[in-house]
C-alpha cells in the first residue's frame, strides 16, 4: 500500500485529514454514511492500493474475485460531478465523478455514474458508466 499518514490531507479532497476522513473507512473503524463517502474512500482506496478495502465494499453479485491494482497509475484529483439519493435513509443512490489521472507521460480522466446500494446498513459499489 502506498504510506499516507494520519494528518496528511485526504486523497478525496475533502479538506480533511487522512484520518478523520477515509482513512477510518479504510481502517475499518467506521462505515460510510452515505453513497458518496463511500466513492471518496474508494476513491482513496485505488490512491494508496487499497484491494481489500475495494473488495469488501464492493457488492457481492458484482465484485471481481479479484483486483490487480496498479502502482504506476497515479490518482491526482477527484471531482464529484452529481449525486441522486444515496443518503442516510435510502437503499440506493448513484455518484458521478470524474477522476484525474497521470500513468507514466499520459495524462486522463474517468468519468463514470457508478450505483451504489446500502444492504444491512452498509453501502456498496455495485457497477458504473463509463460516460465518453
């Protein structure tokens, strides 16, 4: 895994320190609230290589048996473009962002809606669209 301390700022951009932030996700001392806390620390997840968190929040029907990640992608800013649902209270909700990047000399974005659901009060990443 790649090292963030504590007090480093949050990989999401949300102006909050590591720990206080995804970093308690990751831990697995609390479990996201809403849909898009649960984007942000997946999110945070792919920056410092995260598989097993990506894997235990991905929802069982749709999660890979398992996930390669990969050292020399880079995430360098993600933008949460719009949400429906996905609060407190709902059962499912969808979260579109785009996601900068920098593998090797290249530069890119991920745009994708991905759809979440929350089972036994716990919120998972089911699938996304890649938008163009």
């Amino acid at each position: 895994m790649t090292k963030i301390g504590g007090q480093d700022p949050c990989p999401c951009l949300s102006g909050e320190q590591y720990a206080s932030c995804c970093g308690r996700f990751h831990m697995g001392g609390a479990e996201a609230a809403t849909a898009e806390q649960l984007m942000r620390s997946r999110y945070s997840a792919f920056v410092v290589l995260d598989r097993d968190y990506l894997l235990r929040t991905w929802h069982p029907d749709t999660a890979p048996r398992s996930l390669e990640l990969d050292p020399d992608m880079q995430w360098r800013r993600l933008d949460i473009v719009a949400t429906a649902g996905g609060g407190p209270f709902d059962t499912e909700g969808t979260v579109e962002f785009r996601a900068h990047y920098r593998q090797m000399a290249e530069r890119g974005v991920l745009h994708e809606v991905s759809r979440f659901v929350r089972t036994g009060g716990r919120w998972f990443y089911v699938d996304g669209d890649i938008r163009g």
